[in-house]
C-alpha cells in the first residue's frame, strides 16, 4: 500500500525537474522502482502531475496579485480572508480533488479517510466507469498498419 512517504517523494522528484524544464512525468502508480502498479497510487499520483504542472508557469507577481490597493483598503491588522479580492484570488489556485483540507474535526466526523483510501475509492469508480472516446478511424487503422509492419518484419502471425 502506498503512503504520505511515496505521495511526497513523488511530488518532489516531479517537481524540480518540472521547474527545470522537463516535460515528462513518468512513474505514475509505480511503487518499488516500478515492479508493482497499483491504481490507488495512480490516482494519487495524477493529482501530484496535476499540482506540478499548475506550478511550472510560475506565479504573477504584480500590484494585482500581491493585493497592494486592498492591503491599502484593509489596512492593519484587519480582516482579508473575508474580503471578495481574497475569493476572487483564490478560484485561480490548484484545487485538488482528493487532499483532504477539511479541519481535524470535520475530517474525523466523515469517517477518518486517508488519501490513499480516498484514491482507492476514485480509482474503483474508474475502472467501472470509463468508457474511452473511441479512436477516429484513420488513427486506429494507422496503428494496425504499424501492428502488421512489425508483426511482418519479426515473423510474427
């Protein structure tokens, strides 16, 4: 079963290479150096990719984004959580879909759920779920093509 442990190494060794330009991710649901997937790991792992590639472009620093005329407005030791600037700000960060960000209280009342039972539950409704958009026609005979050239040339039938 995967962990805390694995969900943070994963995001940082996702994370820098990303802020350094890589533009791969990949180990997605791996866990021991890939001999075992496991699909709640996945699940974790795609909201990992999800947050990394949300922090690749960097984040605007400007009079808006710092606030600076409601810092003004609101002035010292003042309430700013309530003010519509802060809401309007927050719609623009990563939302993620399986961390839990309830306080202790609300958390443990709905059953005391860790992330990785979270992901299992979403990675279930998956698989029974999914139906895949059909590949169009001229992509899925291209792939046959390519299946039959290789199957042809290593004497395969």
């Amino acid at each position: 079963m995967a962990d805390a442990q694995s969900g943070h190494e994963k995001t940082l060794t996702s994370l820098l290479p990303a802020l350094a330009g890589a533009n791969l991710i990949y180990g997605l649901g791996m866990l021991e150096s890939g001999v075992t997937i496991d699909y709640a790991q996945l699940v974790m792992d795609a909201e990992f990719a999800r947050m990394v590639k949300f922090c690749v472009p960097g984040i605007a620093v400007t009079d808006d984004t710092l606030s600076v005329d409601v810092i003004a407005e609101v002035g010292p030791f003042s309430d700013f959580l309530s003010h519509d600037d802060t809401y309007k700000g927050m719609r623009g960060q990563s939302r993620s879909t399986l961390i839990d960000r309830r306080v202790r209280e609300e958390w443990a009342a709905s059953g005391s759920t860790s992330l990785y039972d979270r992901a299992l539950v979403e990675a279930r409704r998956i698989l029974e779920t999914h139906v895949p958009t059909p590949l169009p026609d001229e992509v899925a005979a291209k792939l046959k093509s390519i299946i039959h050239e290789a199957e042809e040339e290593l004497g395969v039938h």
